[in-house]
C-alpha cells in the first residue's frame, strides 16, 4: 500500500526479522528522521502494548538537575523512548540511562539518510544492544566520520 512498515502499516515483525538474520533495511526520511526511526524498530506499535511512545533530547545538564531528573522520569516509563542527542553526548547519555533502563534493548540509529561510504562508514546503520554492551563498545566506533546518531530504549516488557 506504500505505507510505511511498523508505524502506517502493519510489519513490525518483518522489520524485526530481517534486523535479526543482520538484512540491510533503509528507510528514507521525509521532514523527521522520527518516522524511519519509528519504522526501522521493528516494534509492533499497533498493539496494546506498545501503542505510543516518548520522545525527548538529551541536554546538557549537570548531574542531578532537574533536567537530568525529567529525562530519567522519562527513561523509566515502560513505552520506547526515542531520543536525539549531540554525539558527545552519547556516552554520558547511555550512562544516565544504564542506571535507569538496565538490560531493556537500546537502539541506536547512525547517520539516517547519508548512505553508507567512505565518509559516513555507518550510514544507515541500526544496531540494537544493550546500555552495558554499548559503552563497552563505544571506543571502536569510528566516532570522526559519523555526523548524526539518535537512540531508542526498548519498551519494558
């Protein structure tokens, strides 16, 4: 129907069964990245249990502040959470949400939209993991050509 898989159209499962069997999808975004984000989970969010979802940025605020608070509110609430952040800001991001998430599946969504090349090496890339696992391996991304990176914490189950 030309809808898109997950959020227009039924097809979460499809989506989450090529992530597994490690399948190239590529979704396009139109104004947001949101939507291909929303697309590219592979989360059914046409069911009772995951019928929505949070969305927030995560600002640079001092530990315990009152912002660092409200994201953590957030991070603990059961539905995913989509989250747009610098990328210096991705471990100190994935820290706060350890604390809060513990083993829920963190997805991480590297430059959408850019392709995959010699500049953007992860373009189009959606790797899913757990926090823990993600700061362990941090370090071996090749942080100087990536431009954009978002995340979603999995729902709680």
């Amino acid at each position: 129907s030309g809808g898109t898989p997950a959020f227009v159209d039924p097809g979460a499962w499809i989506v989450a069964a090529l992530r597994e069997r490690n399948v190239g999808i590529v979704a396009r975004p139109g104004a947001s990245c949101l939507g291909a984000m929303l697309a590219l989970s592979g989360i059914e969010w046409r069911t009772k249990r995951a019928n929505g979802f949070r969305f927030a940025f995560f600002l640079d605020a001092p530990p315990g502040s009152r912002v660092e608070g409200a994201f953590r509110a957030l991070a603990r609430r059961p539905e995913p959470l989509f989250v747009f952040l610098r990328l210096t800001r991705v471990e100190r991001c994935l820290r706060v949400l350890h604390d809060v998430v513990g083993s829920r599946p963190v997805t991480m969504f590297f430059d959408l939209s850019k392709g995959r090349s010699a500049a953007f090496p992860l373009g189009d890339e959606v790797r899913t993991m757990t926090c823990a696992r993600w700061l362990t391996i941090l370090p071996t991304l090749p942080w100087k050509r990536i431009s954009d990176v978002a995340l979603m914490v999995g729902p709680a189950r």
